[in-house]
C-alpha cells in the first residue's frame, strides 16, 4: 500500500511561482515512478510529468520550460515547482505512484492550484 498526500496549492497571480509537495509513505518509495496529473473544470484528467526512480523526466509540452519535477527519496517526498503560472494552468493537482512488477497505481487526493488575478 502506498498513501499520498499533496500539499503547496493555493492561489497565486498569473506569472507567479507555487511549488507543490506529494509525501508517499507505505512503501520503498526509490522504487516508484511518480506522475503529476491535473484536472481543470469540465475538462479531463491529463499527465503533467512523470520521473522515474533514476530521476529522468517527461512533461507534457504546454509546462515545458515552466514546471519541474523532482524528487527526494531520503524524505519519501516528489516536488513540482511552477514558474510563470498561468490562468490554464487552473487545476486540481494529483500525485500518482506507479509500482512497477506490480503494475499497481496510487492517486493522491489532489490539491487546488488556483491562478487568478
């Protein structure tokens, strides 16, 4: 079993900075592949990035340059910082853990990022 928990979300200004935490406890956390996903209002639930166990990285292209993901395997915890926010980036943020041998996933249960002026 692994347990999620985000936290850093709230409202910021277009052009602002949030930094969103996920802490994972249950599990050898240095084993999971870690994604962000989003789920704006009426729209469907997408991948923001993903790092793997040694660190590699994946972003969806509409945060390239702007987010980054990272993760600190000594403190069971994954980061996305956001730069240069802007009103579509408006979303509910999960934490999702992939398990790999297990093919087992874990979702987080999300937490508001709110980019408005």
């Amino acid at each position: 079993q692994v347990q999620l928990v985000e936290s850093g979300g709230g409202l910021v200004q277009p052009g602002g900075s949030l930094r969103l935490s996920c802490a994972a406890s249950g599990s050898a956390f240095s084993f999971l592949i870690m994604s962000w996903y989003r789920q704006a209002p009426g729209k469907q639930r997408e991948l923001v990035t993903r790092i793997t166990q040694d660190g590699g990285t994946g972003y969806a292209d509409s945060v390239k340059g702007r987010f980054t993901v990272s993760r600190d395997n000594a403190k069971n915890t994954v980061y996305l910082q956001m730069n240069s926010l802007k009103p579509e980036d408006t979303a509910v943020y999960y934490c999702y853990a992939f398990v790999p041998g297990a093919s087992t996933i874990y979702w987080g249960p999300g937490t508001q990022v709110t980019v408005s002026s």
